[in-house]
C-alpha cells in the first residue's frame, strides 16, 4: 500500500497540472490530470451538500469516491470555502459529524472534498490540488 501511494505520488508530480493554466481549474482538468497521473477516474451522479452553492459531481479515483463542486468563477468558490472551519466539522453555521476524517481542497473554481483515510487519495488530489484547507 505504501509502494503503491509514492508510485501515484512520483507520477503525479511528473504528470504536473497542465491543465487550467490562467486560474480557471475545473472538475474536467482535474479528472484529466489525475488519469494522466494514472489513476482510474469513472464519474458519478450528482451529490448535494447544503453548505456548498453548487451541485457536486462524485468522481471515482481508484475505486474511492471523491465530490467536487464546481463552482461558476474563483470568487464564488472563494466565498463557499472560507466558511469551512479549520478542522471541516463547522461549515458556515453547519456541524458536520463526519464517518471518517474529512478533507477539504480548493482550487480555482473547485471545492473538493473527501472524507476517508486512503493515503494514495490524499496525495493524488495534494499533487493536483495543493495543501488541504481543511480536516486531515
């Protein structure tokens, strides 16, 4: 499990985030990026969460599920992810009680969200993504 996290890891920082270059990263990019990273990426149905303004798209990275929100433009994305709390339990004036450990990232037009432990996931969405925001 571990050799199969930093293979996806060196992969992914070879494959780099070509795509959205100019600050306008969406779902399409990021799917993009990650299989030519590697990773098997289905898309799935929609997914709604009352605290994000859009409708989400859940993503299948390598059999784990991941929900992406995408938003309009940069500023409206922005206004959504500075009401996540720093630990992803207080969204806005929500309490989240969470399965497992929730993960926040935000790029360009993008809230991403996964909430699990999976070390491959966590570094493939870091590597096209950045630091997380929030939880983890």
């Amino acid at each position: 499990m571990v050799r199969r996290a930093m293979l996806l890891s060196v992969a992914f920082l070879l494959a780099g985030c070509s795509a959205g270059a100019g600050g306008d990263y969406r779902t399409a990019d990021l799917v993009a990026d990650l299989e030519a990273g590697g990773a098997t990426v289905q898309e799935g149905g929609e997914v709604e969460q009352a605290f994000f303004s859009p409708v989400g798209r859940l993503l299948s990275i390598d059999g784990v599920d991941v929900q992406v929100f995408e938003y309009p433009d940069a500023a409206a994305r922005q206004a959504d992810s500075d009401q996540i709390g720093p630990d992803g339990s207080e969204i806005g004036t929500t309490m989240v009680t969470w399965v497992d450990e929730p993960h926040f990232w935000a790029k360009d037009r993008l809230i991403v969200l996964y909430v699990g432990q999976d070390a491959a996931t966590i570094a493939a969405l870091g590597s096209m993504l950045g630091e997380p925001i929030a939880g983890g």
